[in-house]
C-alpha cells in the first residue's frame, strides 16, 4: 500500500488493474485503517478516473454474493447519496412506486454515511427484515413485488472499509460504486449521481453493458430529480436537460424536500407518502423519481405516461400494499 499511495501523493491515477487489486486487499485485509482512510481520502480530494472507477467496481462486483433474481426481470432504483442536501427518501419510495406500478424491483441500499436516515436505516425502522438467503428474496420480489438488498449482506468483503467510512463520516468512492455493484445484477437500472462529472463516467461504463439505463443529476447538486429546477437524463441513446415542467410537475424550494432530523421524522414521511397524505411537494418529487425509473424501464412509455402510471401507483395503494407486503414476509 505504501507504494500505491506513493504513487497516488504523485497525482497519478491508477491503472484499472492496479485499482482492482488495492480493492482486492482491502478485503482480504492487508492493509491497516490508516492507509485505507489515507487511501479514500485521496479520491475525496481528486476525481476519480473512469479506469479507476471500472477497477474498484470490478473487485466488488467479483468478491459479492450474487443473488439470481434474473427470472423476475428485476430494476434498481438506486442513487449514489453524498450530495449532502439531506432530503428523505426519495429514490427508496420510489423503488415501492415502481413495484405498485408492476415493475419488479431488487433495490440495493445500505445506511446512510453521510446522512441522517440511508435507505436501509429507514427500512428497518419501518420493520423491513434484512436477508441474503436467495429463497426469501425470490418469495419477496414474486409476492411484493420488490426485495431489498442490505449492502452489507451482500459485500462481506467490505467489513474491513465500514468503520473507517463510518469515523470519516463523508462521501467517499464507496458512495460512487453502489449502485453499480447489485448484487443482482440487474439489467435494468435508474441511478441517481451527485456530479455531472460522475454522470458521464456512470453513462461511459454502462454504455459498455447490456443494461438498460438512466442516470440522472439536478443540476443544483441532488442524486436524484429533486424537481429543484433542471435536471440531466443520459441513456444510451440520449443525453437530455429536463425542467420539472417536462413531467408536469412543479418547481419546488429545496427546504420543502428535508428528512426531517431523526429516523422517527423521516420514517414519518416514508409512511405520509405510501399512504397519499404527503405534502404535494413531497408525493411529486417521488412521483418524478418513479416515473423516470418506469420510463427507463419501458422506453414504450412517454414521460407523462410514466408520470401517470407512479401517481396511479401511490393513489390506488398499491405502493403501499407492495411495503406493506414485504414488511409482512
């Protein structure tokens, strides 16, 4: 490690190998926590590079227990966190959304680092059991229609990084490579980015799969359509600037989307929205996330159509029966 870190206190980048292989020892516990926060300090000082990015995404996706929910045609509705803004869960009732819409979920999420309240943090407040064992998540994506995948079940091999990521308490890579290490390995995919930068290393690596995709950034910051003012869309066919108005939805101010100060406030607020008595602002800026996974998912659809068919989800209950349904698995 002494070596790599030389080399990176050089402002060199790694090659994609030599980024699989730090990865790779990580894991395997070679190293100590002082040169593995030294090591992720420095990618919160640089950009990383797109070899670099592909290497790190690489080790994890080849150290994971893979889970096959290919049968089920699953989606992930995932984004990276660490845009700081703090707002509730947005791309995690968006996943339930989706589900109610009849498009099969496996969502990838974990605590927050970086927030109050992860994806996983609230889902387990809200009595969501966390399994790796493939029968259960086959029976909770069949019957819900959606399985949550606790990162940590998944990626055993990243024990060694969690309690340095957890006494750094900001983004680091880590945040960057989660929606692009499902275990599942979804073929279907919305992702939500903190950077623009990031956006287009995101759409070059998943332009090299087979997956159909959508990654999407505010540009005001946000990981997801925060319906704050514009937004990015890249596919593989496209690259786009929306306004909230393309989806028929309102430009709304950035303190009307806060997740609240405790687990208890924005389990509050997951639960307001499954049950449709949310505030306008907060069931539209689920509503634009669900949509845009539904139109990645169906590009037959158009986007008002898909916006059509997630308020649909949330007001006939069936996102909230597809929660409430793997709450009672």
């Amino acid at each position: 490690m002494k070596k790599i870190l030389n080399h990176l206190f050089e402002y060199k980048a790694l090659t994609k190998e030599q980024s699989k292989e730090v990865l790779m020892g990580i894991a395997k516990g070679d190293y100590n926590t002082s040169q593995i926060a030294a090591f992720l300090t420095i990618y919160a000082m640089r950009s990383i590079t797109v070899a670099e990015l592909e290497g790190f995404r690489d080790a994890m996706l080849e150290l994971c227990l893979a889970v096959d929910l290919s049968a089920y045609d699953p989606m992930d509705v995932c984004g990276t966190g660490g845009d700081g803004k703090d707002t509730f869960n947005i791309s995690t009732l968006s996943c339930f959304v989706v589900a109610g819409a009849g498009q099969r979920v496996a969502k990838h999420g974990n605590h927050g680092v970086s927030s109050t309240c992860g994806s996983s943090t609230v889902l387990e407040y809200l009595g969501v059991k966390f399994s790796n064992d493939p029968s259960y998540l086959e029976r909770a994506i069949e019957q819900a229609g959606v399985c949550f995948l606790h990162a940590p079940l998944f990626h055993p091999a990243m024990k060694n990084v969690a309690p340095v990521r957890r006494e750094l308490g900001v983004k680091t890579f880590f945040n960057m490579l989660g929606p692009m290490t499902n275990p599942a390995f979804p073929k279907k995919q919305l992702a939500g980015v903190f950077s623009l930068e990031l956006a287009r290393l995101y759409a070059y690596l998943y332009q090299q799969t087979d997956k159909q995709f959508m990654v999407v950034h505010a540009l005001d910051g946000y990981d997801e359509v925060s319906l704050t003012g514009p937004f990015k869309i890249i596919t593989a066919h496209a690259e786009q600037v929306l306004t909230p108005s393309h989806l028929g939805l309102d430009t709304v101010r950035p303190e009307t989307l806060s997740g609240g100060t405790t687990v208890a406030e924005s389990a509050q607020i997951f639960m307001n929205v499954l049950n449709d008595v949310a505030t306008s602002v907060q069931k539209q800026a689920v509503v634009a996330n669900a949509a845009l996974a539904l139109y990645a998912a169906n590009p037959r659809l158009n986007l008002m159509e898909a916006v059509a068919k997630a308020s649909e989800s949330i007001e006939s209950k069936k996102a909230l029966a597809a929660f409430q349904k793997l709450v009672a698995l």
